[in-house]
C-alpha cells in the first residue's frame, strides 16, 4: 500500500469516531460562552459608564501589552486562511457520497465556529480600549489572510495534525499569559476573557494530540517520521506575514516576536517545553514496531528539548524601542 493511501485509509477509519470527538472536545453554540458575555451591553443604559471604565483601564496597560494582545487578535481574525488550509487536507472533503460534508469536514465547521469566538471578542474589546489604532489593525488583518501562509504540512495530515497539536497549545499559552498580566494589572474582565479563550485553546490541543495518538496506533513509523520532520523544520506561526500598512509581507513578525517574549507572553522557552509536552503525550519512547528509520527519528526527537534549550539559554532579547501603526499614543 503507498504512503497516500495508507494516511487516507488511517484518516476513514478515524473518521468513523468523529461524532464521539466533536461531542468530547467541542462544545454546542447554545452551551459554550459567546463574546456578548464579555463585553458592555449597547442595549444597557450603563453601556457608557462601562466602556469608560475599561479606557481608564486600558491606560494602566504599557504598549507592549497592547502589542502583544494586538498581534494575537490579528492572528485570531486570521481563521479563514486556517478553515481553508485544513479543508484541503488529504482525508478530508466537503463533498462525500451522500451530499454532504464527510466527518472530518464537520470537525473543521465546528471547530472553526468555536474559533470565531476568540478574534470576534477580542477585537471589540480593542475597539473599545481606545488604546488602538483600529484601522491600521483591520489593514494587518487584511493583509494577513490576503497573504496566506505555508506551514510546510503540504496536505498530509499526518504533519498538520502535529502541526495543530502544537499551535494550539501555543495559543493557550499565549492567551493564559496575557490573562495574567491584565490581572495583576487589575483589569479582571480582560483577564477572564483571555483565560476563557485560553481554555478553549487547551480542548482544542487535546482533541488535535488524540487525533495523533491514534494516528500513532495505526501508523507508528509514519507518525514517528511526519512528527520528526515538523520538528526539525521548525513549527512557523501563524502571524508570520504580518504587516501593517505599506509594509512588505512578514516585516513586522520579528519585532512582534520579540515584544511578545520581552512581555513574557511566548517566549522561546515554551516552545522547547511544547517540545516535551509532545513528547510526553504521546509516549513517543514506549511506541513500538517502528522502522529504523522511524527509530532514529526517535531518538532525535527525544532528545531536541535539552538541545534547544541550551540554544534558547543564549538567546539576548534585544532592548527595542519598535513603534507599530497599531498604537495610538496616550
């Protein structure tokens, strides 16, 4: 049996359990929080005391906070380039046999919907803050999903699976970090949003690992190779291309990255300990039956987290003074 037809006879039968990962892993739009729950009631008479409160708020917040919180809104409004990436993925279709979408189809609706959420209410609450130039922010955005990205997965879904597993645990991270920031700041009702869109992101990174831990039942050696090639390429974020205006595509994702590890947000140390998180979750060092060439990327894998961490151990985040269009000066 070829590589191709193996991945697509793996992805049919996983497929067959895809109502029980949906049910377990997502949750029903009338049962899961929407951003209205966050956000000032325009229908309330309060609604203006309200949004004073959180610009008065806002100003306690440094630039590199905003920042941060502003390129991870961007790369949230991002999701139509990732719903159509995910779409295209051998193994999964949205025209089956019986006129209607196949299994994994429906997983990428539903957790694209879930995802919705988090760019929607963040961007309101940006637009409310009064911190943020709004439209050099929809102008990035627009650029973002105008430039689309290559994650290097191809469409296997093998590679887009680890792929997946790893961002979302990311975004958790990300989100989590932003969270405790605005609480130790005071700002309680961006730090439950953010926490909340965190723990979104957690489910997520579950239901993307079983997909590999699976995956890893059927097809060990296979697995062990995609999971090694993402890892020695190295997993590139989603907000790669970001540019503001009259920029050049990807000329403002370095500056992001390193306000976002000078705020402490994602630093290059979680990504060595995703590394090990992987690792961990799927038991890569108890699989069996592996080829010898599956088993040397084993051992690769095993032992990249200490070696990246020395690497990351040397890194000097540089001390910038970056301006971006996106902020508005108090």
């Amino acid at each position: 049996m070829s590589l191709h037809n193996k991945r697509l006879e793996v992805m049919l039968t996983l497929e067959k359990s895809i109502d029980t990962f949906v049910k377990k892993f997502l949750i029903t739009p009338d049962k899961i929080w929407q951003p209205t729950d966050f956000l000032p009631n325009s229908q309330n008479d309060s609604f203006i005391e309200e949004v004073k409160e959180i610009q008065e708020l806002s100003k306690d917040l440094d630039d590199d906070f905003w920042t941060v919180l502003v390129g991870d809104t961007i790369t949230e409004e991002a999701l139509p380039t990732y719903e159509s990436w995910l779409l295209d993925i051998e193994g999964i279709s949205q025209h089956s046999n019986n006129n209607g979408d196949n299994g994994w189809a429906k997983w990428i609706r539903a957790w694209t919907g879930e995802e919705n959420r988090h760019g929607d209410v963040l961007n309101k609450y940006l637009y409310l803050s009064g911190r943020v130039n709004m439209r050099e922010v929809e102008i990035t955005t627009q650029h973002l999903i105008s430039d689309g990205f290559d994650i290097g997965t191809a469409r296997d879904p093998y590679k887009n699976f680890v792929y997946t597993s790893f961002q979302e645990l990311a975004t958790y991270i990300s989100h989590n970090n932003v969270a405790k920031i605005a609480r130790k700041n005071g700002h309680k009702l961006l730090a439950k949003m953010s926490k909340i869109i965190a723990g979104d992101e957690m489910r997520h990174h579950l239901a993307y690992t079983e997909f590999v831990r699976q995956i890893f039942q059927y097809d060990p050696s296979e697995m062990m190779l995609a999971f090694q090639h993402m890892m020695k390429h190295k997993i590139v974020m989603p907000a790669m291309h970001l540019r503001g205006s009259n920029g050049v595509k990807g000329d403002l994702f370095d500056k992001f990255s390193v306000i976002a590890q000078r705020t402490g947000v994602y630093t290059g140390f979680d990504y060595v300990d995703i590394i090990k998180k992987l690792n961990t979750i799927w038991q890569i060092d108890k699989i069996t039956g592996l080829t010898s060439e599956a088993e040397k990327a084993r051992d690769y894998l095993m032992k990249l987290p200490e070696r990246m961490y020395k690497i990351t151990e040397r890194i000097i985040v540089p001390d910038t003074t970056y301006k971006f269009k996106w902020m508005n000066p108090l």
